[in-house]
C-alpha cells in the first residue's frame, strides 16, 4: 500500500507545484461565483448553522444582510437569520476563500484567480481594512458605508485597473513577498507594496475622477493586509486541483469557522473532518486576554496548507514580535513543518532557511505519527461581534481532525479491498 | 492542606527530568508532596501510595503528564507550582545547543544526519524495541538502555542485529565505550589495547576504572545488557563481541564480564575462548573457574583481578590472583585496629549501601555466607531483606534495584535515596557502613560530597549516643572524570572515611573489620 | 557495516531518549543529535493499528 500511497502524493505534489495563481480581474459574487444567489450567504471554514455560529461570524451574517438590504436593523437582521430564509455554505464550496468571518454575500465583488495550469478559478472579497469591518464582526452603519464605497467605487476602478494592466502572475509576487520579510498570512506588507506598486500606473489610467483614484491608492496603501486576500484564493486555486487525487493522504484545505477547525484530504474529497477550534495562546493587545477571545476563525490557514503563512514563518521574523517569540523559534517552527509535508516548494524559497522551498503538502500520516501539528499563524478575534482583533499568535488544528480523516481513510481503503493481503 | 491535579494532554518529557522536577518542586515552601509524572500505571499507582490521587486521575492516559500536588494554599498556590514546573523544564531543555533541532524520529534525524553509526536508545521500555527494530534495518549499531524490554524482543533484535554485523547493546545496558567515547554510565578511560565484553554495568565500569589506574587502557568496551547470557537469549551479544574484539587490531587482551551464564551459554563461550588467537581474561562473578582454565582461559576472583590480569598479560607478566590488598600488611592491620577502636562493643552491624548493581553483587559475594547479610539481593532466599526482623541484622542493599527506582531516579543519577537510606537504616548499632562512589558520565556531580554530607549526618547523631562509626568506600573512576577521582577520594577522606582503591579491596577490609566486631 | 568497521570510523550518534546522554556527547564533541522523541502517535492503539495497516509496502 505504500506504493500506492506514494504515487498518489507525489501526483498531488506535482498538481501543487505546477500551480500558476493568476489575478485575472474582479467580479461580482452572484455574477461569478458558482452556485451564488440572493439567499446564500457564504462564509469561512467546514459547515455550520446559524444557532453555532460564534459572535463575530454572527456579526458579520448580520451585517452582510443590511448590506444586501435584506434587513434595516441588527435585530431585523438577526431574526432573518434565524428565519431559515437564508442559506449557509462554505466559501471552500464554491471555489472561494474568506478571512476571518469569510462571509461573501450576493452584491460583494470578489477578486478573480484563475489557476493557468489547470484552469480552475478561486475567489476572494477584497479586504474592507482595519478596525471596525464586517470580516470581524462589525455591522454598525460605518462597516455598511464602507461596504458600499468599496462596491461603488473600489470594484469597478480596479477592475478596470486589471483589465488595463493585464493578468498578475500572483506566483512570483508571493515569491517576491516570501523574501521580503512576509509570509502573506499575518504579514503582507510587503506584498501589498509590490502589488500597489504593479497597479498604481495602471489605476491612473483608468477612466475614474482623480479623487476616486486617490481615495483607492490612499486605501489600498492604507491596509497591509490588502494582499492577504489575494495570497489565500491564490493557495486555494493551486491546492484545489489536488483534492481529486485518489489515495492520497495530502491534506488541502485547513479551515475554521469560529466554532469548528476543518481539515479535507485529497483521497476523501469533499469529506470535512471537523473538531472544535482553538482558542489561541498568544500576545494580546493591552487591555485584553484569553478571556476575552473568540475560537480561531477564518478561511486564511489555506495559506498554511500551501506551505507559506506559518510554514514559511523563518522568513518573516518580523512576525514573531506580534506572536510572541524569537526569530530562532521562527526558524525552529518552519523546520519543524518539514517533518510533516512532503515536498519543499519549487517556487517559493526562504532566504533564512539557505533558500530551502517551503515545507509543502501536508501528509495526515506524519502528522499522526510525529504528533507534530501543522502551526498557523493568526489573529485572535474578539469574542463579541464587531470588536475586532484582539491579539495575533500562534494555533494549531486538533489532532482530532487528522486522527478521524486517517481512519476514514483506512476504512475507505479497506472497502476498496485495498487493504487484503 | 489543598490536593490539585494538573494535567499536559499528549505532552511527553524523558522520565529523569521529570523525576528531578519533581525532587526540585518538593523543596518549595508550602508544598506537602509534589509528583510530577507521565500518567503510566505505575506513575498513578505511586501517586496513590503518597496520598496525591485526585478524581482527575481517571481521565489520565500514558501519553498525558500530570503534577499533582498538596499545599498549603496560604503559602503557595497551584499556578505557582506550575510556573515553577515550567521553569524548571525550560531550564532543563536549555541546557545545551538550543540551535540544534531536535528532528521528532529516527528517521528524520536520519536525513539530517546521513552518516550516523550509532543510535542510543533510553526511551519506555514499551516502545524501545520498535525504534531499535528500525535503527537495525537502517543499518545502525544500537545502545540501548532502556529497560522492561520483552525478552521475545530483545532474542528477535539480537537475531537481526547479527544477522546484519550489528551490535545491539541492551536492554538495560548501561555501559559502553566505543571508539574511545563513554556511552551512557561510563568513565573516562585512556585508550589501549584491551577490549571488554561486559553483561554487567557497574561491573564493567569497575575493571575499565582499574585498568586505567593500572596504567594500561582499553580498546573497545561493548556491553550485551543483563539477560545476554540467560538461555534465551543464548549470549548472542557477548559472541558478536566478543568475535569483534578478536577480529579486531587494536585488541590484544579481552576481557569478558558477567554473572554465571546459563551452562548452555557458558559452553559456547568456552568454545570460542579455546580457539581464540589472543588472551581471554573471564570473570563470571562466581562462576566456575576450573571450565575456564580447562579452555585456556584466565579466570578471576574479582572484578579488580579481572583488570589486574588483563594488565599483566600485556606486560607479558604472570597473571596471579589477586586477593590482597595494595597497602601492605601491617597498614592494613592498623587501618583495622584503628577503626575497631571507635567502635561500642554492641555496634556490630553492617550496613552496605551500593547504587552499583553489580559492585553490590560483588560484595555479597565476597562476604560469602560466612555473614548472615540480609538483602534485595540475597545468596540465598531465607536472607531476602524482607526477613528482617527489627532491623536488626547486617544488611547490603542495591539501591538501584527496581523496588528502589519506583518514581526515583537511579541513585547514580541522584543521591536522594541513598541519603535517604542512611537516615533511616544507619543506627546505633551501626559498626561498619560500606559504600560504592561511582563517577563518570552519567553520575551525579558530587557523588562522593553526597556521601560526606550524610556522614556528617550520622556523626551528628550518632555522637548524641556517644558513637562513632567506621566508613569504607571505594571510588569507581578515574583522574579524567569530571568529578576527579582524586577530589572525590579527598572529600570523602576529610571526613574519616577509609577509601580502598577498589570494590574488592573495600570489601575485603569490610570482611576484616566484621570478624573484629564484637558478636558479629 | 559490520563491528569492526564501527571500530574504525567517528562516531556519529542518535540519541532517543534522555536528554542527559545528549549533552554528554556534545561536551565530549562527539556528533550527536537528539530525537525529540515521543511515543510514535502519542502511543494511541488505534492509530498506531491504522497506520500499521496502510504502511506495508507492496
């Protein structure tokens, strides 16, 4: 069976490593996304129902339906939700990615992935920016305001900013990034500058008002994560093709909704294997503690199941300031990720690690069998809608996840009749 | 007085840290009893012994560490004790090279280090054998240590290691030196021409100590692990080794150690003894000299004769038994004359203590059953230490012996249950303590300052009763040890203790002063 | 590689288990690594059975 197995991983491997993630411009979510509608809310992590949603995904359910105009008041808007007049389903499900609450609802534009090795797309809303937002919970008039700035305003001059400038090889830009201090999870400085950077000529060529050209470089340049919700769909468009891979214990999608952490594994297709989430042990902003956390939430681990975010954590040391740590413990986290995955990534390199590629494809075998833990890089939401972050850290998945997907897969094996001897 | 469980779901740490934790968290104000442990059956069993079982305990498994701890929670609180644990840990793991990683198997720390030989292996006794099973597959040596090995493994691993040209040194081997480097339990020794085979750990420590202060050194140490020669395991290990030593250069003399082998074992040894090109010096502690002579072997009376004889075949001298003592007579009646001298006419009890198994085993020996020694290792079963009536009655205890290690480290490792042991079996009727100091890789820092801090001890209350007590030692290491054979002898000197130059001679002048006490 | 041929080369050593035996070697500069070492899946039966199970080579 170890053959078998082998074969299988490296053909995921190989599916991981062609990857070429492309911005390829933006969209609105009902128009692009398969399977959207006005009654289908979208949101991070394995599935969950209205009545286990923690506060911030509550928050931000609730904000997205004043958003949509399908309620004029957080109570309206609570009572919609809880009316079952609304849909629930898991960005993963419809080729999409969402940080922190991950909720994408009909209206919102998205960015557009496209894969062009396989030609498979991913999709990503752009991120609203710090403070008060919907990702977080958020639902006052301000995060609704924002929301529709960025509709009327953001989206369709940087739509026509792509449509000028061309499709953006995201491959190299994370490349670039990974060398220059971030790991596109919780660090995307320098990310977001080589991206301001690419477009920024392209965006004054557009058709829009100085002003509106302004307000969108003041914006952009305003939010360092800008890039993080490009980095994710790019990890969910090159990751996605390999979760059809038969027999392979590769894991290839990691996310987590504020209650439950879900792992999918590419023999099991659209299985999640789902335990509850974490709450994090990291460094809290003043004023505020473990106490006062949410459960890790968010769709933005898929960077870690690529094998940069976290995994890639030697490179950016700057992060461990915010994490709590040294960068030799930094250095200690990414080479321990080696004993885990299979492969070190062809294209993305990590400068303090002699240039070694990323520890890439997670395998649920060494996972069990090390009983090392893929580590994630994260914020730490606070607990009650619209808050925001209180602190950042490091979490891992529970052992949990990988310990049920090993024995589904073992049994799936065995009713393959694999497993005679 | 507070009784609290803490519990570190599928944490692991090596159980010698744990225990020196637990001995460090025990000395906090307020604290009552503290045990720090992984949650095995004998750790929960032990636990309850002291009292400190709490209703948490029955959600523990192997995999989880526990502290379970009674205070005083006006004095300390529970997270204190916790801090403290964790600083403690902390300390422990940043002893040495935090740059290096710590690879989580064997097999990544095979791809880290391509060209690793050897694989030294101390970890549960339940999982051992798998991890050398695949250290021999991958074409390493292995050391093992650990013990509670299942014999069926330990036969099926030696099969394969030398079916391969392996060594598979264990279970429950504690001392080795290759290629010049102490593995484990075992002292720092000059390079030489002699090679040993040892099944016995301090044993081997002995004669590679002896050797050294003879002059001579050694080429090759390999150890077999306690049970080689049973039947079962029919002396696997001590043939590769011994086949080694003989095929190897360096090696002009070897020396083979073990308690009796089975006589089906002891037979094969002979046979290749007979035939083999250099010089074979056997101590089967006990054993039978005559079938060693008869094949061209030099039998021994002692571990010190073992390296005497070695040393003397090397400088082409007569290999004699040695079963004196270096100081000449006349000192030696002095020495004894002199301590007897100390001693009330109904202080006629001996109490030896060793932490070295088979230095204890060489004692019990020598004492022969002229003495009536009660034991944890008796020569026969009515002087089993559990037939003592009243304490009262000479006794000689292996303190490293399981029943004395449940949830203590080795009294190599560390002294505590020693000193415990002096506190409460040294008494009035105390005329001679015998003792091993034992140094070297492994050992405690000051072994032989462990020793006079208890002596002291028993001075101080021993002279309540207006007594004295007469102490001999001797002291297993060398000038190169870290702990300075020549410091340990002087410290254990200033405080009146006569110190031979081995066990044997220790032994042997423990025997002198027996038959001078009066009703012995 | 046989015994004698151990003889002849450096020691380069795996130690798995006590931390102490490590540090040993390192002070006496012999190569040493130390396992992180923890019981192989955290010692639970049934996964250690599951991956007995799908680690046979054919």
């Amino acid at each position: 069976m170890q053959n078998v197995i082998e074969k299988a991983n490296k053909e995921a491997l190989e599916i991981i490593q062609n990857g070429q993630p492309t911005l390829i411009g933006l969209g609105i979510a009902e128009e692009v996304i398969p399977g959207m509608s006005k009654d289908l809310f979208l949101h991070a992590g394995p599935p969950v129902s209205w009545e286990r949603m923690s506060g911030p995904m509550r928050g931000a359910v609730m904000a997205g339906l004043m958003y949509q105009g399908l309620a004029a008041t957080p109570e309206e808007a609570a009572e919609y939700a809880a009316s079952g007049k609304l849909r629930f389903d898991p960005c993963h499900h419809h080729d999409a990615v969402g940080p922190m609450a991950g909720v994408v609802t009909a209206r919102m534009p998205v960015w557009i992935i496209e894969n062009k090795a396989y030609g498979n797309r991913a999709y990503c809303t752009l991120n609203e920016g710090l403070g008060k937002v919907l990702r977080m919970g958020a639902y006052g008039p301000e995060v609704i305001k924002h929301l529709q700035w960025m509709e009327a305003v953001l989206y369709p001059l940087l739509k026509e900013t792509i449509e000028i400038h061309g499709p953006i090889d995201l491959k190299i830009m994370i490349a670039q990034a990974l060398q220059m201090g971030d790991e596109v999870h919780n660090r995307n400085k320098a990310g977001t500058s080589l991206l301001i950077r690419e477009i920024a000529p392209s965006i004054l060529k557009t058709s829009f008002s100085n002003e509106d050209k302004i307000a969108v470089l003041e914006f952009l340049n305003s939010n360092d994560h800008t890039f993080l919700n490009l980095s994710m769909p790019a990890a969910k468009a090159t990751l996605e093709p390999a979760g059809k891979v038969k027999h392979s214990t590769i894991v290839y999608t990691m996310a987590r909704n504020g209650t439950d952490f879900g792992i999918r594994v590419a023999a099991l297709g659209n299985r999640w294997f789902t335990a509850p989430a974490e709450i994090i042990d990291g460094l809290y902003f003043p004023g505020f503690s473990m106490e006062d956390a949410n459960p890790d939430i968010g769709d933005s681990c898929i960077t870690e199941t690529l094998g940069i975010g976290g995994f890639s954590m030697a490179t950016a040391p700057a992060i461990v300031q915010f994490v709590g740590g040294t960068p030799k413990d930094a250095v200690r986290y990414t080479t321990s990720m080696y004993e885990i995955t299979t492969e070190e990534s062809q294209a993305y390199k990590l400068p303090p690690m002699n240039f070694r590629g990323a520890p890439t494809g997670i395998d649920i075998r060494k996972v069990i069998e090390t009983q090392v833990l893929p580590v994630i890089n994260t914020g730490i939401a606070h607990k009650e809608p619209g808050v925001g972050q209180v602190g950042a850290g490091i979490v891992h998945p529970p052992m949990a996840c990988f310990e049920q997907a090993l024995e589904a897969y073992v049994n799936l094996l065995e009713d393959e009749g694999l497993l005679e001897d | 007085m507070l009784l609290q469980t803490t519990i570190k779901r599928n944490a692991y740490y090596d159980s010698v840290t744990l225990m020196l934790i637990s001995r460090d968290l025990q000395k906090l104000d307020g604290v009552d009893e503290v045990l720090v442990g992984m949650g095995t059956d004998l750790n929960l069993d032990l636990a309850r012994d002291l009292d400190l079982a709490t209703s948490d305990f029955d959600t523990l498994t192997s995999n989880d560490l526990f502290i379970a701890a009674r205070f005083d929670d006006t004095q300390i609180s529970m997270q204190a004790i916790e801090d403290a644990f964790s600083e403690l840990l902390n300390k422990s793991s940043q002893s040495d090279d935090d740059d290096d990683h710590q690879p989580p198997t064997l097999r990544s720390a095979l791809q880290q280090m391509p060209g690793a030989n050897l694989v030294v292996v101390s970890v549960p006794g339940q999982y051992a054998a798998a991890e050398v099973e695949d250290a021999l597959d991958a074409g390493l040596h292995v050391m093992l240590f650990s013990d509670n090995v299942p014999v069926e493994d330990e036969l099926h691993l030696k099969q394969k290691a030398v079916e391969k040209g392996l060594l598979m040194m264990g279970p429950d081997c504690g001392t080795a030196i290759i290629n010049g480097v102490p593995l484990c339990f075992a002292n720092a020794v000059r390079r030489g021409k002699i090679g040993v085979v040892g099944a016995s750990g301090t044993g081997t420590q002995e004669v590679t100590v002896q050797v050294h202060k003879l002059g001579e050194g050694l080429s090759q140490v390999i150890g077999t692990g306690g049970r080689d020669l049973k039947e079962q395991i029919g002396g696997l290990m001590m043939i590769q080794g011994f086949e080694a030593l003989i095929a190897n250069p360096e090696t002009e003399v070897i020396v083979l150690i073990s308690k009796p082998p089975a006589p089906s074992v002891a037979q094969k040894i002979y046979q290749i003894a007979k035939t083999s090109p250099k010089p074979v010096v056997i101590d089967f502690i006990g054993g039978d000299r005559d079938a060693i002579e008869a094949v061209g072997a030099i039998p021994c009376v002692s571990l010190e004769d073992a390296a005497q004889k070695a040393v003397a075949v090397i400088r082409r001298q007569p290999a004699v038994d040695f079963t004196g003592f270096i100081l000449p007579s006349e000192q030696i009646e002095r020495i004894v004359e002199d301590a007897l001298a100390k001693l009330k006419d109904d202080q006629n009890e001996l109490r030896a203590l060793f932490t070295g198994g088979t230095l204890a085993d060489e004692a019990m020996k020598l004492l022969g059953d002229r003495y009536q020694v009660f034991s944890n290792i008796p020569l026969s079963p009515e002087m089993a230490i559990e037939n003592l009536q009243d304490g009262r009655g000479h006794i000689c205890l292996d303190l490293g012996e399981d029943q004395f290690t449940r949830g203590r480290p080795h009294p190599m490792i560390d002294p505590q249950t020693r000193t415990d042991y002096f506190k409460s079996h040294v008494d009035e009727r105390t005329g001679v303590i015998l003792v091993d100091v034992v140094l070297g890789f492994g050992s405690y820092t000051d072994p032989a300052g462990a020793v006079a801090d208890s002596l002291r001890e028993i001075r101080q209350r021993l002279s309540a009763h207006g007594k004295d007590v007469v102490v001999v030692a001797s002291v297993c290491g060398t000038d190169l040890d870290s702990q300075d054979l020549n410091k340990s002898v002087a410290t254990l000197e200033a405080e009146g203790v006569i110190v031979m130059p081995s066990n044997a001679q220790a032994v042997r002048l423990t025997d002198m002063l027996m038959q001078g006490m009066k009703g012995a | 590689m046989s015994v004698n041929d151990l003889f002849k080369q450096d020691l380069k050593v795996i130690n798995m288990g006590l931390k102490s035996f490590h540090t040993d070697l390192k002070s006496q500069g012999v190569p040493a690594i130390h396992v992180n070492w923890k019981p192989k899946a955290g010692g639970k039966k049934k996964m250690l059975d599951l991956l007995s199970k799908i680690n046979k080579s054919n």
